[in-house]
C-alpha cells in the first residue's frame, strides 16, 4: 500500500545538523524562524501532508480534471484542500512578509515542499506555480505590479502560470510566436496559443494570473526577441479585487500519462490584455532567473517521489512472504521470510535509501546557499553561494528528477505484480515522475547547461564553488580511519570527475559535438560525486554522534554510507569511460542508416 509519514527525523538532521539551519535564523528578515518554529512548521506541514494532502492523491489520479465549456474541475476534495493549505498559511510561507506572506528561509520551504510532493505531487502543481510567478514578478515587476499581485499569490486567493511553451516550441522558445500589440494606455494585446500549461484553469482560487512570453512588432528574431507579460484571467479593478473577464481562455486540457489531478491546458490568448514585466525584449532573462528556482523545484518533486516509493517499498518488503532467506529461515514459524531477507530486494531497498536521503542534504546543500546568496553579510560570501548554486541546478533537477523516476520504478519492482496493477498506487509514482525529467527545460538540456554554460562560465568559477569544498574535505578528512574506506572511495570518483572535465572541456573547445555527446554523462558523474560528498559528511557526522544514538539512526548513516560509497559511486568509472572514449560514434552513423534494419 502507499504509505506517507514525513521523514522528518532526517530532514530536521538535513537542516540542523548538517548545514546549521538554525544559524539562519541570524540572517536579517529571518529572526522569527528559531528552532522552536522550524519544528512546529515542520510538523504542521507534515501533518497537512499525511492528513489532508496523501489522502486525495489516489483518488485524484482516478478522477482526474475534468474540463466542460472552458471550465476546468479539479477532482473531488481538491478545493476543500486547497482552501485548508490556504487557511493555513502554507501559500504564503516562503513570500516576503511586506507582501503577507511569512517569510521562511529558503531550506525550511524546500522541505515543505518535498512533503507536499510526496503526499500529492499533482495538488504541488497549483501552489508551485504560484510560486514560480511570484518570484518573476518580485525579481522584475514593477512596484505597482508588485504591490498587487504579490499579496493574492501569497494568500493563495490568486494563483500564477508560466505560459512558454507553444505547439511549435518547447525547448527552442526563440521560436515563439505569441504576439503583443501596444496599446495607448500603456498595456498590451495578446494573441495567440500556448500548451502544457500546467495550473493555466482551475476552480481553486478567484483569478489565475499568466505569465506569458510573446513577441512585440519591432522584436529581433529570436530569442532576444521575447518579452515577457502578465495577463490575468480577470482583469483586476482599482480596489484589487476581481473585475471583467479577459481574453484568455481554456481550449482543452491534455489526456496524460501522470499528474492527472493537476489541469494541463491549452490557453488562448484572443486579443487578451496585458503588461509588460521588465525590460522589452529581454523576458528570456526574466524567465531564466525564475527558472532556475523552478528548476530547483522540479528536482525536489522527484525527491518527494523517490521517498514517498522508498516508503511504499520498504513496508511491502516487510510484509509480503516469499521464499526463504539463502541462508536459512529467518522466520522458521512463518510460512515464507519477508522479502527484505533476500539480498536483492535489499539492494533495491538500500539504492532508493541511499539517493534519496543524499539527494535530500544535496537539496539542503543548495537551499541553505540560496538563503545564504540573498542575506549573507559580504559580497564575497553571497558570490560564492550563489557560484555553487548555479553550478548544482542541473544536479538537482536531473538527478532529483532521475532518481524519482528510477525509485518508483525499483518501488514497483519490489511489489512485483502487484506493483504493477493500480491497487497499490506505487504504478502512479512511476507516472506521476515522468514529467519530472521533461519539464523545466528537459534532463538533456539540463546536461547542455552545465557543459555549455555553468562550467565555463567565468573561467570556471561556479565549478571552483563545488570543487574546491569537496577537494577540501578529502584533504581534511583523509587520515581519520573511520573514515578511510569512504574518502578512499570519494576520492577516487572526483578524480575521475576532474579527469573528465578536463577531456570534455579540451575536447569541446574544437569540437562542440563532443561536449554535447559527453554532457548528459558528464552531468551523471557530476552527481554521483555530489551525493557522494553529502553521503561522506553525513558519515563523518554520523561517527561524531555514535556514543548517542538511541534509535540507531546514526549507525543506519554510516551504513548508508558505505554501501553508497561501495555499491552506488563506482558507477562513475563506466561514466568516465563512455566519457573518454569520446562523442565520434555518435555522430558517425549516417542518419539514413538509423532505419537500415527495417528497409526491404
Ligand atoms: C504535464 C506537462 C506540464 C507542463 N507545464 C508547462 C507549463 O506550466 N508551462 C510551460 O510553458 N510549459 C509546460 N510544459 C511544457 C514543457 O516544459 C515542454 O514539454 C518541455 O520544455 C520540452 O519541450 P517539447 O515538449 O516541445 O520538446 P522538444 O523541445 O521538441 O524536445 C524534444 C526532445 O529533444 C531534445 N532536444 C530539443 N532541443 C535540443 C537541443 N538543442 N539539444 C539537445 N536535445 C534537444 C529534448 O531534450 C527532448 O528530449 C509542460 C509539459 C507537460 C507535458
């Protein structure tokens, strides 16, 4: 059965333990979050999660929206949900307090919303994209835009959308053709389609606000061409309140594999009205610092389904009988052993553990920078937080999304047939995870953002954010015999990650075909040695802590630990290989020949 109760022993020792959350509290704005208030905001949202969230996610998977003369329903119990998550606070959480909302560091809202993601990925779907709006127009509104969007999204009463994607662009959004004609009042006219907009109609909240790229008549072609807009589906009057429909409309909403709770529409933009958000012909700039947010976001949906499966997984492993353990009979008075005796159901067990509770103080790794990048006290500081954060998104989002989708897949393995078949709900993991790799800017673009713009970029100064910290460790940490097997093996995978920067960047300088045939290796390497460097801090903390360790939970830690470091990071010397030996096959076969077997 699906099962879902927070992990927050670990993400309490994610956030305090392993990266000092609680000094966070000494960042100005951040005073109110102490310990106390981190717990309680911690156990409020888990207890939203299990009570309210986790029990409609089944059944809205079953439901789906449902979509009848341009409205869009959203399955049973949805808005009576969303009006609780609203009611308490849980829209408002991570936004300024001058807009209403509480303010919470980066971290403690990352956590929040990987218990959301776990509990009901699809319901996530609606605030998450509120979010995404709010943090474009607060990067580049204007005051007045501010001063009346902000408050709605961080009360929950409107809601936002991302509107990029249009039939003929997804990836390229230098081919967007949305058009925005000026008008002498100022706004502008929009007109045209776009698709896959995720929360773009619903009935959970009073107006949803678009956030549109489109083009002006004097645009460059291009992507230097696009600006950005904000066009609401009620044009709001003087007072804030709701006022005249505009024109954007829902077509349809899309038939999907997963997250079918959540409404992915066509919108139609039919002369709507809107605004310009930033500078003219400069949205793609808009966009991507929101973006890379969102990215950060995407991934930790993929960590919520990789633990939500993990769980899932280990209780059925517990439970189901079926043969007897190689060794002899663990329960000799039980017809048949559990399935966790047998070492391969272990295994299976012990890679989703591993990667999601390495990808979780990854996560943590990355959020606590954010805090720190917006508030830490020097320029110097904020750099370097901000260097490691642009140089890991492309971690998180590919890896978090990754493993979300290969846990549930091993979470499905582990019920066999019944895994398979829906009753169990572990299937809607597997699907609900899919889009985790697509969206946001696909996985295979994610791998050609970190070749082609997060390692170069300023001779390699994000990269020195990474490396140098875990180069350091291995210095530090090198002569300490507990923790000898660990950076042995930690060592050896960033050796072979420096080894592979240095061929994929000697080889790309001539040849860009080599390093966008590397990159989606390279990016794996990259986050094997990630999650090998949180596994390996995790360990060392956990070897500081042994003499108090009531529940176990250090020793689970360092066990963890070793079969990461043993059973999971050496999967790095076959990325290496098929890194080194270079993109020429790829490119070599001619590309008729890719149907050869199936002609006559
Ligand atoms: C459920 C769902 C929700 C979505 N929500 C939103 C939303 O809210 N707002 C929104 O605007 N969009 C949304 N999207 C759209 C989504 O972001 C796009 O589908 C995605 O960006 C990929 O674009 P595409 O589908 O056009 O694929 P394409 O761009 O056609 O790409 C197809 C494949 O080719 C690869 N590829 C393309 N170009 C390159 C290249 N230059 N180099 C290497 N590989 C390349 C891609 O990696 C991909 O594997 C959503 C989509 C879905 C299915």
């Amino acid at each position: 059965m699906a099962v879902y109760t927070a992990p927050l022993r670990d993400m309490k020792f994610v956030y305090r333990e392993l990266f000092n959350g609680d000094d966070l509290q000494k960042l100005p704005g951040y005073g109110d979050f102490s310990p106390d208030v981190v717990d309680a905001v911690l156990e409020e949202a888990a207890k939203i999660s299990q009570e309210v969230l986790f029990p409609i996610n089944r059944s809205g998977d079953e439901e789906g929206c449902t979509f009848e003369n341009g409205v869009v329903r959203t399955p049973k119990g949805f808005k009576d949900a969303y009006d609780q998550f609203t009611a308490g606070g849980w829209t408002g959480l991570g936004a300024h307090q001058e807009y209403g909302g509480q303010g919470a560091p980066k971290a403690l809202n990352m956590l929040v919303e990987e218990m959301i993601c776990s509990a009901n990925m699809s319901f996530g779907m609606y605030p998450g994209l509120t979010h995404g709006a709010y943090n474009a127009l607060k990067l580049y509104g204007t005051e007045d835009q501010k001063q009346l969007y902000l408050p709605k999204f961080a009360d929950g009463s409107w809601s936002g959308t991302m509107c990029l994607t249009e039939p003929q662009c997804g990836t390229d959004l230098g081919l967007v053709r949305t058009k925005a004609d000026p008008q002498a009042d100022g706004s502008y006219n929009l007109t045209g389609t776009k698709i896959f907009i995720s929360a773009g109609e619903h009935d959970l909240t009073q107006n949803i606000v678009h956030l549109v790229l489109a083009r002006l008549p004097d645009a460059p072609p291009g992507i230097k061409g696009i600006s950005l807009f904000i066009c609401p589906k009620f044009l709001p009057k003087a007072d804030g309140s709701v006022g005249p429909r505009n024109g954007a409309s829902c077509g349809s909403i899309e038939h999907k594999m997963g997250i079918k709770a959540s409404a992915t529409c066509v919108i139609n933009f039919d002369n709507a009205k809107g605004w310009l958000v930033g500078e003219k012909h400069k949205g793609m700039r808009a966009m991507f610092a929101m973006m890379n947010t969102a990215r950060l976001g995407v991934g930790v949906q993929g960590l919520g389904l990789s633990e939500a499966a993990y769980q899932g997984g280990l209780l059925y492993a517990r439970e189901r009988l079926q043969g007897r353990a190689l060794k002899g009979a663990k329960f000799p008075e039980k017809p048949a052993d559990p399935l966790i005796v047998h070492p391969d159901v272990r295994k299976n067990l012990l890679t989703m553990k591993a990667l999601t509770e390495g990808m979780r103080a990854l996560v943590m790794w990355v959020s606590t920078s954010q805090d720190l990048a917006e508030k830490a006290a020097t320029e110097e500081e904020r750099t370097r937080h901000d260097d490691l954060i642009q140089f890991l998104t492309p971690v998180v989002k590919a890896f978090g999304t990754d493993i979300g989708f290969d846990n549930a897949n091993i979470g499905v393995q582990i019920y066999g047939g019944h895994g398979y078949i829906r009753e169990h709900g572990m299937e809607q993991y597997v699907r609900d995870a899919r889009i985790t790799q697509i969206y946001e800017g696909t996985n295979g673009i994610q791998a050609l953002d970190l070749v082609g713009r997060k390692m170069t970029a300023h001779y390699g100064r994000y990269m020195r954010a990474f490396f140098h910290p875990v180069q350091a460790f291995i210095e530090e940490n090198a002569a300490d015999p507990k923790m000898e097997e660990i950076v042995l093996n930690l060592a050896k995978a960033f050796g072979r990650l420096q080894q592979a920067v240095g061929a994929v960047a000697q080889k790309g300088l001539s040849n860009p075909n080599e390093a966008g045939a590397a990159s989606s290796d390279l990016l794996k390497l990259l986050s094997y040695v990630s999650v090998g460097y949180m596994w390996a801090k995790m360990a060392k903390l956990a070897f500081s802590k042994e003499g108090d360790d009531p529940t176990g939970f250090y020793k689970g830690k360092i066990k963890t630990a070793r079969f990461y470091m043993t059973k999971l990071l050496p999967q790095t010397g076959a990325l290496l290989s098929t890194i080194l030996a270079g993109g020429e096959t790829i490119m070599d076969l001619e590309d008729e020949l890719f149907s050869a077997a199936v002609a006559a």
